[in-house]
C-alpha cells in the first residue's frame, strides 16, 4: 500500500479529496507529464481504470453503501 502524497485539502472531506488528488498524481507519474496533462491527453474511459487502479494502491475500494 502506498503513502498518500497529497495533503492540500483540510476540513470535513479531506481525506476523499487528498485521496483522489494522490490517486491522479500517481496516475501521472508514470509519464512524463503534469497531472493536467495527463488529463487532457488520457482517453476518459482509460482515466476512469488508472483512478480505480490507484485508488486500490492506496487502500481504498469504491463501494456501494
């Protein structure tokens, strides 16, 4: 399980928010690009797998509550 590289957000929903933003930094990281490049360049359906994929790195599991 990787460490969270994220710690901007604070407050009530910091935790998801830093989470997410970790989750794209490592999605990004294996580029040569910045995180918003990579946005702009990654075809939607193929962000939406690295996320989930990075999301489970960091020990975290999308559920249904």
């Amino acid at each position: 399980m990787n460490k969270l590289t994220c710690d901007t957000f604070g407050g009530e929903k910091a935790e998801a928010y830093n989470v997410l933003m970790s989750a794209f930094e490592h999605c990004a990281k294996g580029t040569d690009k910045s995180i918003y490049s990579w946005l702009e360049k990654i075809p939607k359906t193929s962000m939406v797998c690295h996320l989930v994929d990075a999301l489970e790195t960091f020990g975290y599991e999308i559920k249904k509550t």
